[in-house]
C-alpha cells in the first residue's frame, strides 16, 4: 500500500509541477513565445518576482544569447554541459539561453521545448536578440 501511494504521489506532483511551473513565467525571444520546462528552485522564484521584464541579449561564442538580469538571484551553480534550449544563470545576475553547446558552472533555470537545434539557431543565432520574461 505506502508504495501506491508514492507513486500516486509522484505521479500527481509530475503533473502539477510542470503544469504549475509553464503557466508560472512566460518566455518570449522578439515575438516568438517559446514554451519553456522551467526548474522548480529558489532561482526560478526569483526570477518570477522581477517579471515583468525585458532583457537585451547580447550574442556570444556562436552558442549562447546572454543579457544582464540588473540584479543578482540565488544560485545553485554546478559544472553542466548545455545543450539547445538550455536557460541558465551565469554569475548570478545573468540569463543564458543556448542554441549551442558549452560546459561550465551554472545554475538551471529551464529548458526550451518544442523546437529544434536549427530552430532554437535560427531563432537566437542573430544580433539584437530581446528577451521578454512574465509572470501570470
């Protein structure tokens, strides 16, 4: 019986949690609404309380779009190597958002869904990139 019980439990948290989490903060890149898996961690919340808020990117190493967030959020940094659609924090006070690949020390924030590496590329791949964050 308890592992019935965990396992309904699980089960009613998987799908709570990413339903929770996707109608929490809202993503936009220009004027593409991305659909994003984000984390549930003190990052993210963090992230919500500054919404709304629109951040001008900046291209970077052919892999990445990064901007400054113009304030400091909590990390959880660990040794990851992205991949396309990765949403990260960087030092703290910033957000990554990968069309390519890197491996360094980050806190994950979330993951883009729904779009390939060639989208995510065509999307991010460009200079001028503005990021549009909101909450519900």
């Amino acid at each position: 019986m308890p592992r019935i019980i965990v396992v309904l439990s699980l089960l009613l948290c998987l799908g709570v949690c990413e339903g929770f989490a996707d109608s929490r903060i809202k993503l936009k890149v220009d004027d593409t609404v991305l659909a994003v898996e984000w984390e549930d961690n003190e990052s993210v919340n963090a992230l919500k309380s500054l919404a709304p808020l629109t951040v001008k990117m900046s291209r970077y190493g052919g892999f990445e779009q990064v901007g400054s967030l113009g304030r400091r959020l909590p990390r959880e940094d660990e040794r990851i190597t992205t991949r396309a659609g990765d949403i990260v924090l960087y030092s703290g006070n910033q957000i990554v958002v990968f069309y390519g690949s890197n491996t360094w020390e980050y806190t994950r924030l979330g993951r883009i869904t729904g779009m390939t590496q060639k989208e995510l590329e065509e999307l991010l791949g460009k200079s001028g990139v503005t990021l549009t964050i909101s909450a519900e």
